[in-house]
C-alpha cells in the first residue's frame, strides 16, 4: 500500500483516522493502529505477516530477559541471541542469493542461487529492534511489559516501510501516554501535504527524465547527458525519501507521535561530513550510536570504526556491489575530512568546499544508481569523464531542459528550507503569526489538491526506499 495513492489517503487512511478518534482511551487507540498497521503490511506482504508478528513476540521475550539479567552473563547472552537471530534473518533474506553468486563467480562452482523474495521492511523494522535490544541492555531503556504494546512499535505502519528507524526511546512516552493538540493536527496534514507534493510533483516527475538519460542508455549519452541525468536522480531521491519522511512523520504526529526528523535540507551542506549529518538521519545516527565504537579495532578502533560503519551503510542498502562502493567512497572522504580537522577545513573557501562537495555528492549518486554489474558503473565513470565517445550534448539535453525548466527552477528551489524564515517571523509577531498560519492553510490544501489530481492517473510508481 502506497502512501502517494488515492486509496491510501482517503480510504484507509480516512477509515483509521475516524476509528482511531473515536474514543480518547490509550489502549483502544493502540489496538486501532495495530489493526490497520497489521492490514497495512498484510495489504503489501501478506506472505510475510507472520515474520512481523514472530518478532515482536521473540523480541518482547529477549527485551524482557535482558532487561531482567542487565549487566550479568545471562543478559550478554540474551542480546547475543537476539542479534544473532535477528540480523541472521535479515542477511539470510537479503544477501543469500549475493553471496552464493559471487562464491560461484569467484570459485567456479555451480551452487544453486535461491530465489528468495525479500520482506517488506525488514532492513527498518529489524534496525528498529536491534536498537531495542540494545538500548534495553545499556539501561537506556525499560523493557517493554505489554506485548501489544511493544507489537505497535514493531509493526506502526508509517514507519515499517521505509522509515525513519524510530528507536523505542523515542516513542516510549507516546506509546503509553499521549494527547493530541490542534498543533498537532494541523503540523500532521500540512506535512502530508509537502511530503505527498515532494514524491507525485516532483520526484516522480523528475524519474521520466532520469529514465530517459540513464536507464539502460549510459553508454549512448553525452556527458553532459549523465551529468544531466545524474543530478537529477539526486535530486529524485531527495524528494522520494524525504517525501516519504515528511508523510510518515505526519501521520504520526496526526495520532500523537512526536518522531525525529529524517533530513535536514542536506544539499545545503558545506562538506560531505554535515552532508550525512542532513541525509536520512535516523540510519547514520543508528550506525554512529551502535556500531561506530565497537572495541574490535584496538588503538585504530576510530578508523576502522568508521569503516566499518560504511561499508556497512553501503551493505544496508542492497546486494550489489555498486552499495559496497558506495559506502566505502563515503567513508573515504570523510577520513580525508577527519585528517584535515574542522579548523582546516574552515580554511578552505566557502565556495570551493560547496563546489567540490557536490561534485562528490553527484558522482555518489551516480555510483548508487548503477546497481548490477561493476561494469556498468564503469560504463558510467566513462561517460561522465568525456570518455565514451558520444560528445559533450546534444539535441535531446537541450530540448529536455527547456521542456523541464519549470520542473528544474522548482526542484532546485524546494531544497532550500523555504519554510524556515516566515517561521522565524510567526514567532516573533503574533499578527503575522496569524497570516501565515492562514496562508499556510490554503498552500497546504492547494498542495494536496494538486497532488490528488496527479495522483487520479498516475502510474504504479512505489517510494524508491522500500527496495531496500
């Protein structure tokens, strides 16, 4: 089920919202989500309805042990088994096939590749576990003592499918004790509105064009082409995922869950650095708090620390080895930045560290898209060098950018944090607090009503994120 479909907003939706009002009693409220978050999942994975409701059960059970024996032998052994079982499912799912093909590429075996169908949000729901587990072992956290309860925070459809990981610490006061304001209403369905025009406006729009200049055509473009095509696909995933984001945060805001942001307009970055400190924020929080300071590197645990954080970021995101370069690229421009320390980083000029951090940001994007073979991301460094032999543009770039200006001037602009100054304003006069709450009113309701229009004869486009 797709946010971004007319069937979604104003049925399902519409049908939870009225059944979820109904009464202000907290467990009602949360056996009404757990029912359509439940209908949710089973509406897009009902093979796989019973791997979300086992691992809520075994993982209430191995929260509750851990939390019981904190800081003795038996609750290692406890959050041992539960990250054993729980990543084991998740690599088991997602890397098998990875695995056993490179075995046979590498070793000329001819080991059967399984077919294995990948669950609906297992790389979210599972993240979102293990910092549980965790946390409950480190004492950040109680475990959970009502099973419902904790099979909300598994399973809250705004959030299964493709984030943001949610720690429990985070929803613990929501899901026991929450109040909803006019705040919250109106904060909840005007970020549905941006986030529902980010993804139908402009992301699916810009995904034609990334088609047409990328697809299967890299080595037939100009290099301006895929230069064209590239950032364009940047810029397409900026507005999927934070779409998504945007929508799935207010949703919860809508029943009373208060969620961290997931960007922070992060091509407004100064270094690659801040870049992942503005992008889906809730995964490289999640790799800083649990993974970067493993004891497993001795004297060099930062450095190898940090690689294995990206290597791991890179992994996280799918069996391809294109990922794996990926995460490593990053990780290598962020030592090169460590190595320089922020001081000497603050001596370069301003315009010289924008230039060349979005230059990186482009080519990693482009590395992201070419999943497959390594060859084709070859294919790729080629024609964005000049070096395929097609030219530097043609016809085809010249005539999509005039057809598309409105769609591109749009785009550039809608990453900077518009929103920001009249909101900095609001706070300091209540009479213009007034204006632009109204004015804000309309723009949402125009927004939303733009986007349905779109959505009436739009093709079956899911969020990009949920592949993953």
């Amino acid at each position: 089920m797709i946010f971004s479909r007319l069937f979604f907003l104003y049925l399902f939706f519409t049908i939870c919202f009225l059944c979820y009002f109904a009464t202000k009693k907290t467990a009602y409220r949360n056996a009404v989500l757990i029912v359509f978050s439940l209908l949710f999942y089973a509406w897009g994975e009902p093979s796989f309805l019973w791997l979300i409701l086992l691992s809520a059960l075994v993982n209430f059970i191995l929260g509750r042990a851990i939390d019981h024996f904190q800081d003795r032998t038996q609750g290692k052994l406890f959050l041992a088994l539960g990250l054993v079982l729980n990543l084991g499912v998740l690599v088991g799912f997602k890397y098998t096939g990875f695995v056993i093909e490179n075995l046979n590429q590498w070793f000329s075996l001819s080991i059967p590749v399984p077919n294995l169908p990948l669950p609906l949000g297992i790389s979210f729901f599972t993240f979102r576990i293990v910092s549980y587990l965790i946390d409950c072992a480190w004492g950040k956290v109680k475990a959970e003592r009502n099973f419902f309860t904790f099979l909300l925070y598994t399973s809250f459809f705004p959030i299964t499918v493709s984030g943001p990981i949610a720690r429990y610490e985070t929803m613990q006061n929501d899901l026991h004790h929450r109040t909803i304001s006019a705040d919250d209403l109106s904060n909840g369905f005007g970020r549905i509105a941006i986030g529902l025009g980010k993804k139908v406006i402009l992301a699916d729009n810009l995904s034609g064009i990334v088609e047409q200049f990328l697809g299967d055509n890299i080595t037939t473009q100009t290099t301006l082409g895929v230069w064209y095509g590239v950032i364009l696909f940047a810029l397409q995933m900026y507005f999927d995922f934070s779409g998504y984001s945007d929508i799935a945060i207010g949703i919860a805001r809508i029943f009373g869950f208060h969620l961290e942001e997931n960007f922070r307009h992060p091509f407004l970055c100064k270094d690659i650095t801040e870049f992942w400190q503005r992008w889906h924020i809730s995964l490289g929080t999640f790799f800083r708090d649990y993974l970067l300071y493993v004891p497993i590197f001795g004297k060099r645990r930062k450095i190898g620390g940090l690689l294995l954080v990206w290597f791991c970021t890179g992994l996280w995101h799918g069996a391809s080895w294109n990922y794996i370069v990926w995460g490593i690229y990053y990780g290598l421009f962020i030592m090169m930045e460590m190595g320089i320390g922020k001081k000497g980083m603050k001596k370069i000029p301003a315009v010289i560290r924008h230039i060349c951090n979005k230059l990186i940001i482009v080519v990693g994007f482009g590395i992201f898209y070419c999943t497959g073979s390594l060859t084709r991301l070859g294919d790729l460094f080629l024609a964005m060098a000049g070096q395929n032999g097609t030219g530097m543009t043609d016809a085809v770039l010249i005539t999509s950018v005039r057809s598309n200006l409105f769609l591109l001037i749009a785009a550039l602009l809608c990453c900077f944090p518009l929103l920001e100054l009249p909101k900095k304003w609001m706070k300091q006069n209540p009479g213009v607090n007034l204006a632009f709450s109204v004015t804000g009113t309309i723009l949402a309701a125009g927004l939303l009503i733009v986007s349905s229009i779109l959505m009436v004869d739009a093709t079956n486009m899911p969020f990009l994120y949920t592949k993953f």
